[in-house]
C-alpha cells in the first residue's frame, strides 16, 4: 500500500514537471523568409512571446498538450499542438483573404487587389462612431479627395459633399450620386448608420462611367447589412450624448458694450466723449444704471441631449437569409423649439427559390419628425442693454423698452411652431436567374415614395401673426416619387488560367416626379390647433409639379492576363429628358489599365515589396444636374384681380428658354500607384487627376428689353485637378497590444480655361456673375472672393494723403490701391480663392488586451472665408452687439481691428475676408470589450461600452461657432454646431 502510494506521487510529480517546466524555440518564416514581429501565443492563455529580427521565438512554461498560435497581419493564422517538439519551424501562409477583399463597385463586385480605378474604402466602425444621423458627417476624413462641409448644424440637418473638387457650376451641379445596395437614393441620410456593413467611393471616370450621367461628381455605394449563414444573432447598440456649445469667440457683456458705444461716439479730433444722455436712449440709460445686462446666448442656448437605439436580427440557411432592424433615433436641438425624431425599419430577405433562381427583397420605412427654432433669431448681435423679462419673470413683447417696437425674440421663439414630418418606403425587389454559374441576368425595380409636410404657425401674439391677421398658418407638402427599372446581365466566361474575362450590359429607366402643394392662411378662431386649425382667409395657394426621366444603356469589359495585366473598358448612353429635344442623349466611354508589378518573375524576390500595382484611366461622365423644362418655355403663375375676384392668370417666365440645351461633359484623366511594403507594415495610394468639364451649364443675365431676365447656355470650360495620398502603418502588432496610424492628404485646385470668349475694350475675356453671385473669370477658381486686398489698419504716422483713400483717419481700413492712381474702385479687387489649400487626417487606433482607443485629427489648410459679422457695420458704429475685438484707439492702437465710429467704415468687406483654416480633434473613443467568459452563461457573445467625445477641440482663427460656419447666415445666427460626449453600449446575443 505504501508501496503504490510512493508510485503515484513519482507518477504525479513526473507529469507536473513534463506539464510545466517546457521551453519551446523556434523560428517563423513565409516563402521569403524569416518574418519578425509575429505573435506567438499559449491558446487560451495570456502566455505569449513575438518573434525578433530574424523570426526566433523563445516561450517558457509550455505542456505537451497546449498549443501555440501564429498570428500576423497580412498571413493565415496557423495554430501548432506543441507534443514532444522544443524546436519548431513554422511557415505561415499569406491570407490570400486578407489580400484579395472583396469590394462593392458599380453594377457588382470586384477584388480589391483587381480594381483598376479610383476606388476608396471607408473603415465603418470608426465612421459610424459619431453621434449623428448625418451620415455625411461620418464620411469626413475618411477617403482621400472627399470634402465634407456643414450646410447645417441643426438635428436633422445635412451636410455637402464634394469628391474632387468642383467641377460644374450649374446648381446641384457637384453633389456626387448615392448608391445604396445598387440603387440610387436621393439623401444619404436616409440610411440609418447601425444598418451600414461598407461604403465605397468611386472618384475617377474609370470607376464612375458605369453611371454616365449621374456620376460626373463621383459616387458613394452604400452596402447595408444582411443576413448570414449559421446561428440566428440579435444585437442592440444603444448611446447617449451630451451637446454643449462650442466656439472661439465672445461678445460684448454690458459694459464691453457701454464702451464700444462710447468710443464710436467720441470725438475724432479732440478726443472728447459725448454725454451718455446724447447717445443712449432713456431705456438704455436705466440698464445702465442698475447694472440690468442680458447674455442673450445664455438666455437662447441650453445643454441638449440625444438618444439612439438600434436592434437588429439576423439568420440564415442555405436557401434563406434574413436580416431586419429597428432604429430610433431623438435629437433636442441647443435651440429650444429643435429637434429631430426618426424611426425606421429595414427588412432584407434572400430566398433562393430555385437551383438557378434567387429573389433579393429589402424594405425600408422611415418616420421622422424635425422642429425648427422661429426664423429670424438673431441672438448674436442683439444689445445686452434690454429687459426680455418684466418684475415678475415673464416674457415680454418690447425688450427695449414701449417706446421701441423691437420684439423679443423669446417671445416670438414661444409664439412659433414649425415642425416638418416625413414619411419615406422603399421598396426593392430583384430577380437573379442563374443560366449557368457563368451567365446570370438580374431584374431590379425599385419604388420610392416620399412625402413631406411641413406645418408653420405663428400665433395671435406672434409679431407676425399680430397684425390684424389673426395668427399665421403656412402649410406645405411635397411628394416625391422614384421608379427605377434595370435588366443587368452577368457573364464571366472560363478561358484559361491565363485571362479573366468579364462582361457586364445594363437597361436602366428611372423616373423622378417631384409634388409640391403650399397654402398659406390667416384669420383663425383660435390659437389651440395651431396650422390645424380653422381660416377665415386664404393668402396664397401655390402648386408645382416635376419630372425628369432618365433612359440608359451600358457595357463594361474586364480583362485580366496572368493575374499582372488588367484592362477594363466602359460606355454608356443615357437620355434625359430635361435636355432639349435635339440634345436628350449622351455618349459616356472610359477605359483603364492597371499593371500588378509585384506579379511579374523579376520581383519575386523583392522582399519588402507585398504589393505594387500601377493604374492609369482616361473617360467622359456628363452632367444633367439643371432643372427640368429649363430648355422649354414656361409661364409664371400671376393671378389677378377682376372686380371683387381673384382671377387666374399666367405670364412668360423670366427665363429665355434655350432649345439648344445640352450634356455638361466633364473628361477625367487618373493615374494611380497602390502599394503594400515590408510585411504589410505600410500601405497606401497616391494618385493624380485631372477633370476638364466643357460645355459648362451656366445662367448668363440678359437685357430686360427682351422680356426676359436670364438665360440657361453651354459655353466655357472648366479644369480641375489635384493629388491624394493614403497610408495606413502599423507600428505595433503584439498579441495584446497594436497601434496602428492613418494618414490621408488631399489638394484640389480648379480654374476657369474659358468662358463666352468675349472681349472687353482692353481684349480680356469678359467676367460672369452666376446664380451664386460668384465671379467667374478665366484663369481663376469658380470659388471666389473678389474684393480690394485688406492691408491692415491705418496708424499715426501713415503717408494717408497719398493711399487710395486720401480721407482717411488712423484706425480705418487700408486696402491696397493696386493700379496707384490714388482711388479704390473695381479696378483695385483682386481675386481670392476661398478653397483651402490642402485638407487631410491623422487617425490612430490602439489596442490593449480588451480596450481599445480611437482617435481622428482632421485638418484643413489655407481655407477663406468672409465673416458677415465683422463686415457689418452697425457693429463698429455699437449700435448692435458681434464678435468682440481688441479695436483701435488712440491710447491703445490696434494693428488687427479698426476704431469704432458713427459713420461707416469703408472697405470692412475686404477686412472681413478671414483664414478659415484649422486643426480639430474630431474624434476621440475609448472602448472596452468585456471577456465573453464574464457573460456567456446568461447568453450574451459580445460586449461593449464606450465613451466617444466629438468636436472636442479645435484651433482656429476663424472667429464664430465652427470655422466652417459663418456666425450669421443672412439674417439669423447659424444653428451652433456642439462639442458632444456620448456613452455608448453594444450587445450581441
């Protein structure tokens, strides 16, 4: 007994020292060689070691039992039982996966490493991190050659983008197409962002000709979620933010003000300071002297909060596939009286009916709800000297007094309702008819109905409903409808494993009809309903109705010899229906070659090169982006009154209509060079283009004698081009720590190469001024600002009698004379180019153990802009409150801003012209990945929190609340764009 007692314990102790006393070397290589950096892990444990230089690994405390894991970027993880081994030599093999990714582009799918255009992949997650539903905003900085600029900041708002520069100047003549799963949608933010699973942006001709005339702007392709083979899996995101204002600048407080005022009504020859009683009202005077300022941003603004949640189902067989979502989405604008609310539902189906039939459904439906702030409200140059609130707290109607009719815009703020509601379907049905695995034909329709009814009330007390009208009541409606209708046919006939052929022809029809109802009344019984309530009289009745076709044909050859020679060639003819009768049609071709360097024998002992594949295009894209039956003559509503009646009449519209209206064709050249170096450590793209757009739709005004006012014409070119770089590094790859680096760099110049070809009396092309009130000359950008150039502020001493303003006094505007004759007028104004000069990002993504950090640095250069409020000149007369400035006086002279006087300045346009650039750190999340052990006993797979901050910082010198806005926006303060923390959390059972 104690015999085998002894055996068993030598037994135990034997297996105890083989089971944890082992130490295992080794080397890693490819078919190259040794690889370094390659994670070598205990499955299952945190134990684990990375390979140096030369591919050696050495990791202690190993069984026989356990095994090890090899992992590295760009290679098939391979995992080793160790047994009786101590030295190993492992050989990983590339992911051929990993470096072969699949991406959507036009009409199909392609291999990334086969892609022979201009072709962008957006990294989803880190898009999807900001709190938004402008899926616009989650598009900044995140591709080379796409600009994202905020139109507007409120919820529900939008933004626009811009893919390469400008190339048209006819209106919405640079918005690029949206493709979502194959189908053109009209807002991208009618996709909720937790349905998002890719987004790519074709930006060269090559890549975009697929979509003719619809593409000159380059195209986004939004692929949604669907379902997937294997278990059913439910998820739910779900987040909360926080908005606080944000801005780089202050106002005048009550006394800044008092000040102001006071020095523009001082004395410019003695120095001497007017009475208080000769330049500020009774009214005025008593806030001055109980101290009764108002901070009107703190009255208007308030901390806002948005909500998210997103819950989602997904399953699939082989014959099935189902994949649907709910979202809901609640937005409080900083605003009071804003906000947004948005539900949808989205349901994709994939049946497979057949061996050779599939049917691909998807359902999306959308109800959304946004409320806007009173038009007009203006709190940034209000007066702090005023009394919104009587003794007792309540709003009052005169808050400068009962001799001042001025209203308070709280008050008007209470007495308004405006609330837009929108009720989208889609609806999306296809038909796959598999002829062979070589030959398939695809039947798509798509039917879009959106209706829009916008509701503004201003009541009994509102200023504009109090006068004698009873409240004011504007309803309007607009319905939009879209059917569109492809016949796709698919054939990939099997040469030899020499060449790749691929033939793609398409039918298309797409209809657009646009509704739009408005009625206006006053006269109601009584505030309660609101819009909804009953009128005595009707203001205005207006009804506009719309239609564009759209009817294409298109081909598309791709041909791939030896997996290194790629070719593909594209044409496409399309009619639309807004041309002229003789114009309806045209003729869109591209081709381009791509050459996979890194395939041919004489690199394949090249070791630090992964990848190297150079690519040129050359192709056309049109331009349709006009108005429907501008090319036809059209009449103007214009009723009018017979005796006691309104009468229906009608008379010629002011737009001469032009019969010979045609294409806008923009020709796109690109060259490309895609790189993958050492292991996959680096990789990126640079690229240059150069788009020429002729035949540019452009307004031209004409002589009034003719009855008409403005004509729509062909005429002119114009040129843009630029260059963009993309590299992604990655520093570190360890098992439980990674930090990896993005960069992305864009520039972008566009110039005028002709215009009418008119001359002036000196032989210089003629100037035209379009719809924009923009400046169009040749050899100059289409965004500009023309203006004298701003040379600082006039100081004692200056030689002012001999300057272009002999007048002057020290503390105004200096302008340079540039011709010297001794006067400022057009002939001084110089051109500035208000695009910036370049603009890129620098994200980072760090990883260790279960967290991970995200951070996005967006950048741009040389950006202008004129700022509206530093122009006005009430402001430095203090008759109204702004932007608050170190300003010019005699006892302090200020080199940046000029002296308050009671006479307007000359010239504040030029010295509002201001550098728009600046440095944001726009995103910055933190997550943590909870270890599934913690919660795989109640049935969750995965888990998530994070903590996100957007807009968090940003330096500029651009003085107003984002530098991409203007402090005002005609006569009302821009909706603030807000600084937001957002907690998060997402689930996956």
């Amino acid at each position: 007994m104690r015999y085998g007692i002894v055996k068993l314990m030598v037994l135990l102790c034997t297996a105890y020292g083989f089971s944890q006393g082992k130490t295992v070397t080794g080397t890693v290589s490819d078919a190259t060689g040794p690889i370094p950096g390659v994670n070598v892990l205990v499955k299952g444990t945190t134990n684990g070691v990375v390979t140096n230089f030369d591919g050696e690994f050495t990791i202690e405390d190993v069984s026989n039992n356990d095994t090890l894991v090899f992992s590295y970027v760009g290679f098939e993880t391979q995992e080793v039982l160790v047994g009786t081994q101590n030295v190993m030599s492992i050989v990983l093999s590339e992911d051929t996966e990993a470096l072969d990714e699949v991406i959507v582009v036009g009409y199909g799918t392609q291999k990334k490493s086969n892609v022979v255009g201009s072709v962008a992949s957006v990294e989803v997650e880190e898009a999807t991190s900001v709190p938004t539903t402008n899926v616009s905003e989650m598009l900044r900085g995140r591709a080379a050659g796409v600009q994202v600029n905020l139109a507007d900041a409120r919820p529900g708002g939008n933004s626009n983008i811009v893919i390469r520069g400008n190339v048209s100047v006819a209106p919405n003549g640079n918005s690029p197409l949206i493709i979502v799963d194959g189908l053109p949608f009209d807002n991208l933010n009618d996709v909720a962002p937790d349905d998002i699973a890719n987004i790519e942006i074709l930006k060269d001709a090559s890549s975009t000709a697929i979509y003719g005339s619809r593409a000159s702007n380059g195209v986004i392709l939004v692929t949604t979620k669907s379902g997937k083979i294997g278990k059913a899996t439910i998820d739910y995101h779900g987040y909360t933010t926080v908005q606080t204002l944000t801005k780089n600048f202050n106002q005048y407080d009550g006394q800044q003000f008092i000040d102001l005022r006071r020095e523009a009504n001082r004395n410019r020859f003695t120095g001497a300071y007017l009475s208080d009683e000769n330049i500020f009202s009774p009214f005025e005077l008593e806030a001055i002297e109980n101290q009764n300022f108002v901070d009107w941003e703190d009255l208007v603004l308030r901390d806002a909060v948005i909500q998210s949640h997103s819950l989602s189902f997904s399953a699939g067989s082989e014959k099935t596939k189902v994949y649907s979502s709910v979202n809901y989405f609640t937005q409080e604008g900083i605003i009071p009286n804003s906000g947004f609310d948005r539900g949808t539902f989205k349901l994709n189906i994939e049946q497979k009916l057949t061996e050779k039939l599939l049917f691909r459904g998807i359902l999306n439906y959308q109800n959304a709800t946004q409320d806007r702030e009173t038009g007009g409200l203006n709190f940034t140059t209000i007066t702090p000297l005023a009394k919104p609130f009587d003794d007792e707290g309540e709003l009052v109607k005169f808050y400068l007094g009962p001799s001042n009719t001025a209203v308070n815009p709280l008050w008007d703020q209470r007495e308004s309702t405006d609330d837009t509601k929108i009720n989208l379907t889609d609806v999306n049905l296809s038909l796959v008819y598999n002829f062979t695995p070589n030959l398939s034909y695809t039947l798509k329709t798509f039917l879009r109905n959106r209706n829009t009814n916008r509701g503004l009330y201003r009541t009994s007390l509102h200023s504009g409903g109090d006068e004698g009208i009873d409240g004011l009541g504007v309803l309007s409606n607009t319905l939009f409808k879209q059917v569109l209708v492809e016949n796709i046919v698919d054939y990939t006939p099997q040469i030899n494993d020499n060449h790749d052929l691929n033939l793609t022809f398409v039918h298309a029809f797409d209809e657009q009809s646009n509704e739009y109802t408005q009625i206006d009344k006053s006269g109601f019984t009584n505030d309660a309903l609101l819009y909804n309530g009953n009128a005595t009289t009707l203001l205005n009745n207006f009804r506009d109705v719309s239609q564009r076709r759209l009817l294409s044909f298109l081909g598309r050859l791709r041909y791939g010899y030896l997996d290194r020679y790629l070719l593909e060639a594209t044409a496409r003819a399309d009619g639309a229906s807004v041309f002229a009768e003789n114009n309806k049609w045209g003729f869109f071709p591209a081709a381009s070659v791509a050459w996979k360097m890194h395939n041919e024998p004489f690199m394949q002992n090249v070791d630090a090169i992964n990848e190297m594949k150079f690519r040129v295009s050359y192709g056309a894209t049109g331009n349709q982006g006009i108005n429907p039956l501008e090319s036809l003559g059209v009449a103007d509503d214009r009723p009018y009154v017979f005796g006691d009646q309104t009468v229906a009449g009608a008379t010629a519209s002011s737009r001469l209509p032009n019969p010979n209206l045609k294409w806008e064709t923009t020709a796109t050249l690109n060259t490309g060079l895609d790189f993958r170096l050492f292991n996959n450590l680096f990789e990126g793209t640079f690229e240059y283009y150069k788009a020429n757009t002729t035949d540019l739709l452009l307004d031209r005004s004409i002589a009034g004698t003719t009855g008409f006012n403005v004509i729509r014409f062909n005429v002119g070119e114009l040129e843009n081009q630029g260059i963009e770089a993309t590299l992604n590094t990655n520093f570190i790859r360890k098992e439980n720590f990674t930090w990896s680096l993005g960069l992305i760099f864009s520039r972008n110049r566009n110039k005028v190469i002709s215009l009418t070809g008119e001359l002036d009396e000196e032989g210089n092309q003629i100037d035209i001024t379009d719809t924009f009130g923009r400046r169009l000359s040749v050899g100059q950008s289409i965004n500009n600002i023309w203006l004298p150039k701003y040379d600082g502020i006039y100081q004692e001493g200056d030689d002012i009698a001999s300057s272009g303003n002999p007048l002057a006094q020290p503390g105004d505007v200096r302008v340079v004379d540039q011709d010297g004759n001794g006067q400022i007028d057009d002939r001084d104004n110089v051109f500035t180019n208000t695009d910036p000069d370049w603009y890129g990002s620098i994200t980072n993504t760090i990883t260790y153990k279960n967290f991970d950090l995200f951070a996005d640095i967006y950048i741009v250069q040389g950006a202008t802009r004129l700022n509206p409020v530093l122009a006005n000149g009430e402001l430095w007369k203090g008759a109204i409150n702004g932007i608050r400035a170190k300003y010019y006086t005699p006892e302090f002279p200020s080199t940046e801003y000029p002296r308050p006087k009671p006479d307007t300045h000359l010239h504040l346009f030029p010295f509002a012209v201001r550098d728009a650039s600046y440095v944001r750190l726009r995103t910055l999340t933190l997550g943590y990945n909870v270890p599934r052990r913690t919660f795989s006993k109640i049935g969750l797979q995965s888990a998530k929190f994070y903590l996100t901050g957007t807009n968090l910082f940003t330096f500029t010198d651009f003085r107003s609340y984002s530098p991409e806005q203007n402090p005002i926006n005609g006569f009302e303060t821009a909706f603030p764009e807000t600084r937001n923390i957002t907690l998060g959390v997402k689930l996956g059972f």
